[in-house]
DNA sequence: GTGACATAATTGCTTGCACAAGCATATACA
DNA sequence: TGTATATGCTTGTGCAAGCAATTATGTCAC
C-alpha cells in the first residue's frame, strides 16, 4: 500500500466520516473509561489483568504461549512478559516451559487466578451491560457488530510484531462459569 | 446507580451483546494503532499532538482554556499540562494568562503549529479513510455513527475530574484548510 | 555436525499518563 | 476588610507500555 502520508488525494472527510469517527473515538475513550474505574473500584482489578485471566480461562488448560497471548490482549510482547509478572506475583497465574518447544514459556491460570476471575466477573458483566449492552436492543447490537467486522476485515494488513493497548473482554460465552 | 459490582442480576451476556462488545473493543485498538504509527513514521507527530493542534485550531482565535482542552481531548488536566509542555517547547503552542480570570492559562496555537498541522493533516486524514472510513458506506457510517451516540447519550453520568485515554480527531469539518 | 539465520521471551531504557498534593487566584460572606 | 472555601493549573511520584537490544533455543543448508 502507498504511503499513507502521501497520498495525492485527500478530499476532507464528508460530514457523516467525520462524525462516525469523532463518536468512535469519545464512545471508546469514555466507556473505556467507566470499565477499568468501575472495575478496580470493585474488584482491585485492571482491566489489563482481567483480560488476560479470561484469556486464559478460556484457553484449553488454562493455558497459552506468551505470544499468543499477547496477540490474543492486543498488547506487545515485553508488555504482556510484566503483566504476567505481576499475575504470577499475585499467584494468579504461573508459568512454565514449553513442552514442545524450550524457547517458549506458558502462561497457565491457577486455582486462585481461576478464583478471582469468578469473583471479578459479576461486576464487570455488568459494568459492560450497563454502560454498553443496554443502550442497544438485540437488533443493533447486531447492526453495530456487523460494521464492526466489517472495519476490521478490510484492514490493510494484520499487525506485525507488537499489539498494544489493551483490552478486556469477558470469556467467550459458554467457557468457565464466569465467561457466563 | 448502584454499585456494578454487586448488581444482583448477572445472566451471562448474549452472544450478540459479546461478539459487539469484543469487536468493539478490538476494531478501536486496531484501528487507532494503526493512525498512531502512520501519523509518526510520516510526520514525527503523536496522535494526542496532534488532536490537541486540531481542537486549537478550531477554537476561536486559535485559543483554549486548559480545562476545556482537556476535556475536548479526553485526557486529565495533568496530562494535558505536560503534553501543552511539550507543544510548546517545539512553539507550536505558547501559553498565556487568561485575561479574565488570572487563574487560568490559555494555549494558543501559533503560526508554526498551524502550518505543522496543515502538513500533517492530509496524512492523518488518509489514515482515517483507509483505516475507518472506507470500509463503510455513508449509509452505514451513519448507521454507526447513531449507534454510538446512542451509547454515548446513555452513559450514566459525564465523567467528573480527569478524564483521560486519548485520541485524535481530525477537525470540525470546515474550520482551517486542515481540518478538511 | 557445524554455522547462519529465525523465533520466543526477557531485560534496559524511555515515554506518557494518572493520582494526589500544592500554589495561586477567585469568590462568598461576615 | 478579612477570613474561609472553591477553582484552575502545575509539580511530585509511581506505574504501565513500547521499542531496541539481549539471551536462549530451534531450524535449515551444507
């Protein structure tokens, strides 16, 4: 792709590119916001770390390679190696050596991370309904996701190296009893 | 509002509510690294500079209260304090007493800031359209686009002190040649 | 098997942000 | 007028994240 920099056209943005833009950026930066405040008020828990625990949880075995975790947080990969330290400290997760490849460490969720994540959820379900889910009705949930998906499929190209912000998502529907 | 970590009620979230929730989450990473990187391998120019650059230049006479950059920026006061900082040790913006209330400080952009802004604009704006914009339709970016705001409009409260992630938001439509 | 190169993760360093405390000014009220 | 309180911004401090360099392991060619 050319440089984005360069390109020799640049009619400004119409009126709806530009307001679909300015709302994505608020609605992100706010709700984000509400999220992590909400839920390190309740539960002494980034939504960094969450992440991760859910990740986990709903990995086979409770646990990932770093790299794939990384990819899986949106974060880079130093970024996850402290955020896992941080939950290895805590005795949320520990880690060890790849069976199958000795460069490699996995992360793996503990009975306590496992505990904690149990004790998280509630709150931060409904923290993402009440500030997300319930604005929308089923149908523009629906809608919205749609244009979603359509945005990231068209993307230019799949990161390379490092992601990184970071995220929080609750488990993947039917995993542990607090994906739920 | 009750406290979100002990909301009685915790159904699991739908399907429909989590797959939006995550593409949600992972199209706003996605895309806004994707603008960070392009706006500063092209124009050695961080999005929050540049946003900050871009609100200035649409405000009256090119001047803002600190307070109210800082929210229209989405970032707390003390960021924005340092960010200014930064701004203006490269001139782009010079500060000044606020003539009606000595308390406040007023940034103004200066002619180097506009002109820097005006180049780096085109760029930014490509990004937007290649990374946002041109996925969509007008249709569906006014679909989107009303969505969000419905999001936005149902948002328990306004944030109270700092706000604070950061963005980038190109400017009002028709204000500089830039903001176009 | 040995050497060149790729890949996984970590470590050192820098940057940027938020929170809390502080300073200066403004406002209210006696 | 004088004192108490609120407001606007800045400074001190700590933390989390990324990049670049490093270490350790794996893979391939010969």
């Amino acid at each position: 792709m050319p440089s984005p920099g360069a390109g020799p056209a640049h009619p400004p943005l119409s009126q709806s590119q530009l307001a679909a833009w300015r709302s994505f950026l608020r609605a992100h930066t706010v709700i984000t916001r509400a999220l992590e405040r909400e839920l390190v008020a309740s539960q002494r828990l980034p939504l960094a770390e969450y992440d991760v625990l859910v990740q986990l949880d709903s990995a086979p075995g409770g646990a990932l390679r770093m790299s794939q975790l990384a990819d899986q947080v949106l974060l880079s990969r130093s970024g996850l190696t402290r955020l896992v330290e941080r939950l290895e400290g805590a005795g949320m997760v520990r880690r060890q050596v790849c069976p199958s490849d000795a460069r490699g460490s996995l992360a793996v969720l503990t009975e306590a991370g496992r505990e904690r994540l149990r004790e998280a959820a509630p709150s931060h379900l409904n923290s993402v309904r009440s500030h997300f889910a319930d604005a929308l009705t089923e149908d523009q949930l629906e809608e919205l996701h749609q244009l979603l998906e359509r945005l990231l499929e068209q993307l230019p190209e799949g990161d390379p190296g490092e992601g990184g912000c970071s995220a929080v998502e609750p488990g993947p529907a039917e995993a542990g009893e607090c994906g739920a």
